[in-house]
C-alpha cells in the first residue's frame, strides 16, 4: 500500500512572514497517516527548514540547476545546496518550468540526475497542455516525458522518487480534470513503469496537479492509482491545504 503524499508548491508566493506563519499552521494541524512536504520560494527553504523541520513535516525546492558541482552559474542553486540546508526533495520539470524557461526533455533529464545525485527525491512532473490534451495526444506526450528519464536513467529512482500529473490546462484555471480520466492517466504513468519494472512501479507514487482543491480532493485521491497531489493555489491558505491532506488519509 503506497502511503499518500501532498506537496504544496507555493510558486512564486509569500513573503518571509507569510511562509513562517503558513507552516506554522500546518504543523500545528499535521496529522498521522500521509506524507506532506511544503515547496516554497528558494528564499525562505532554509528558514523554514532549520525551525520546523523536525516537525513531521517535508521541504522541498521548486527547481535545482542541472550542474552537479558548484561553478560560475550565475542565479543558479545547486541539488547539493539544497540538500545542504535540509531539504530532501525537488521538483523538475514543473509545467511552469518547461513553459516559460524552455526546459527541455533532455535539460531535465539532466536535473533528474542531479537531484539524485544530490541525494534529493524528485518529484517528476509530465502532463499535456491544452492543445496537446484537444489533439488527443496525452498519453503520447506524457510517454515522451517519462522516457526521458526512465529511458535515460532507468526507473531505479522512481523506487523512492514521485511523478507529478499535471494536465497544464488544469493549472490554476480552476478546471479539473474528472476522476476517471485521471485514473486512466495514472494507470498509464504506472504502466510506463511497469514496462520497465513492475515491482517499482507499484511502489511508486503519482501524484495528480491541477486546481485540487478541498472539495474534490477525496474523489480525486480515492482514484487506485492517484497516490496523492501536488498542490498550487490551495497551498497558500493553511485550512484548505490542511483539509486537502486530511482527504488524503481517508
Ligand atoms: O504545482 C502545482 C500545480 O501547478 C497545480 O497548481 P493549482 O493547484 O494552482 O492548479
């Protein structure tokens, strides 16, 4: 049974008062039986960290630098600096990544193996944009992301390391995408896995993202193969966040 995760990407959000008084909240109101991590602005990661990371609570960074050593990268954080202040996770390959910074399927290939490498969990994101999601071409696209790293690296990471689902039209547009088509997406992610190695792929969680919220969070986690979600919008506001993770122990 893969224990439920929900990750809060804060996004480009808060301020130093605001992250401090949001996790406050949230590990006043954590609860056994699921697994939250709490994704904010680079900034802030090491703060939050240090004052409430034995608190049962994960962090995580929104992105590393696909460089492995410490170098002239001017505006770059590396997976080791991260790792450094006490952070375990990372995403790559947010949508937002790929979008407005072009990260390519073989940059965050490269990102993959750095987290790794670092001693960071990724959490993978994939998912179709509007047009792709109208063509029809989900599966195929979300097949395409996936092999960049498993047909790179192999699924060996994906043991411990997450996949994001993220349909983009879905992001903070307040459409979701229903139940069922999420199952079938999700199977499909597992089975990419399970082409490769089917023990792994039971064990790895896909977490689903886009616009969840407290209302359709149960319906969308009682889905067998949604092991959890990646939060935006509803990250911000500790009740609603709280009640997201509340839907996931159920
Ligand atoms: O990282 C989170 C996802 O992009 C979902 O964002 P959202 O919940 O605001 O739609």
């Amino acid at each position: 049974m893969r224990k439920k995760l929900v990750a809060g990407n804060w996004k480009m959000h808060g301020s130093r008062k605001m992250a401090d008084g949001l996790v406050r909240e949230i590990v006043e109101g954590l609860e056994d039986g699921v697994d939250v991590l709490v994704i904010p602005p680079m900034v802030y990661l090491a703060d939050l960290v240090h004052k409430y990371g034995d608190r049962g609570l994960g962090f995580g960074a929104q992105t590393i630098s696909e460089h492995p050593e410490q170098g002239a990268f001017t505006g770059e954080i590396s997976g080791s600096m991260v790792r450094d202040v006490g952070a375990k996770w990372t995403l790559v390959g947010h949508s937002e990544r790929r979008q407005y910074y072009h990260e390519t399927d073989a940059l965050l290939s490269r990102k993959f193996r750095t987290a790794c490498d670092a001693g960071l969990t990724p959490i993978y994101c994939v998912g179709e944009t509007q047009e792709e999601h109208e063509a029809g071409k989900a599966e195929e696209v979300i097949g395409r992301q996936l092999g960049a790293v498993i047909d790179v690296y192999g699924v060996e990471a994906f043991r411990t390391g997450v996949i994001a689902y993220e349909p983009v039209w879905a992001i903070g547009t307040g459409l979701t995408a229903t139940p069922d088509k999420v199952q079938k997406i999700h199977a499909f992610i597992r089975s990419q896995v399970a082409k490769k190695d089917v023990n792994i792929s039971l064990l790895t969680r896909v977490l689903y993202g886009g616009s969840v919220k407290p209302a359709n969070a149960a319906d969308l986690f009682a889905q067998p193969d949604v092991d959890g979600g990646l939060i935006g919008g509803a990250a911000l506001v500790a009740s609603d966040f709280l009640e997201i993770c509340a839907a996931a122990r159920r």
